[in-house]
C-alpha cells in the first residue's frame, strides 16, 4: 500500500537559489582543512627542528675540520652551503605534507563531500595546490633563513670563516646562478 504525497508548498518567486562553489569558497574550504590537520604542524614543526639541527651539526663540524683542512680545501671551503644543507630534508618533507594535504581526504572518505559540492575537480585540485604553496613557501623560507643563522653561528663558535647577512655571498641564495636558470637538466647534474 503506497500512498501518494502531494507538494502543497506554494512556489515563491524570490526564493533563494543555492549558491555555486567558486574557486574562493573551495580555498576557503582547503584551508581550514589543512590549518586542522594535526599532521601539517607536525611535518612544519619537524622540518623547522630537524633543519636547524642539521645546520648545526654541519657547521660545528665543517668547523672543526677548517684547522686540519689543506690550502686547497681551505680555498674551496663554502660556509654557505655548509649551512644551507638542511634544504634536502626540508624539500622531502614538504613534499611528504603535499601528499597528505592531496590524499588525507580519500582516507577519511570526506573526498565525497568534497566533489559533492565542488564537482570541478580541476577547481579542487587548484585550492589545494594553493593552499600548500601558501604553507610551503613561507616554510622553505624559514628553513633557509633560520639554517642560515644556525650554521653561520656554528661556524663562528668554530672559529670558522662564516658569513653575516650583509655579505655578498649570503645574499646568492636567493638567486639561481644562470646555468641553473637556463636548463633543468644543468640543475639536476649540478645534484
């Protein structure tokens, strides 16, 4: 026995129409998700730590060895890239939080609810890839800088040629030499 169900509501002309997800509101929705997960703190925190301790550990080392370095090697001693090392790390590990950030949803299967109200998946696609830029730069900016100054005070307490923020070389980190400008092959070479 079935019984039939009558729409008795009345259609009102000025009756609100759900509004489309844009590109803003799946940005917005990308960051709080990403801003909540414990593991993004974790991975950022980790990263900091571990770059500094590396910086650390390099320069007091690279320090020690100055004195017993040749004339040679003490010619081509870089204090810079001594301690900029922790760069290697802190590029697996931001790329380790890009896969949790992409893949943290079809785990917890909240990735319906997601192409439910975004069904552009390119749309999707493009709020995370933002929102972990937005997370990442700031962070490889943090590594470099703060690896920096832990390294070159490492160096200094070794009694170490090292460098200060106003020097020339100091400020080549920012900057990619030519070759590496001109050719990705040069720059994988040059590793």
């Amino acid at each position: 026995m079935s019984r039939k169900v009558t729409d008795t509501r009345t259609p009102v002309e000025n009756e609100p129409t759900p509004e489309r997800a844009t590109f803003p509101h799946s940005l917005r929705a990308e960051w709080i998700k990403i801003r909540t997960m414990r593991s993004t703190l974790h991975t950022v925190l980790g990263t900091l730590a571990f770059c500094m301790g590396l910086a650390s550990l390099n320069g007091a080392s690279a320090g020690g060895d100055y004195a017993s370095m040749t004339a040679a090697d003490r010619a081509s001693f870089d204090p810079l890239a001594t301690s900029l090392r922790g760069y290697l790390l802190a590029q697996i590990a931001l790329g380790l939080l890009g896969g949790l950030v992409i893949t943290s949803e079809y785990g917890a299967r909240t990735i319906v609810g997601t192409l439910t109200a975004v069904p552009h998946r390119a749309r999707v696609l493009a709020a995370k890839a933002t929102v972990l830029v937005a997370v990442a730069l700031p962070v490889g900016l943090l590594v470099s800088f703060s690896g920096f100054l832990v390294g070159q005070a490492a160096l200094a307490g070794a009694d170490a040629p090292y460098l200060g923020l106003s020097d020339s070389q100091a400020l080549r980190t920012g900057r990619p030499s030519r070759a590496a400008r001109s050719s990705p092959a040069t720059v994988i070479r040059r590793c």
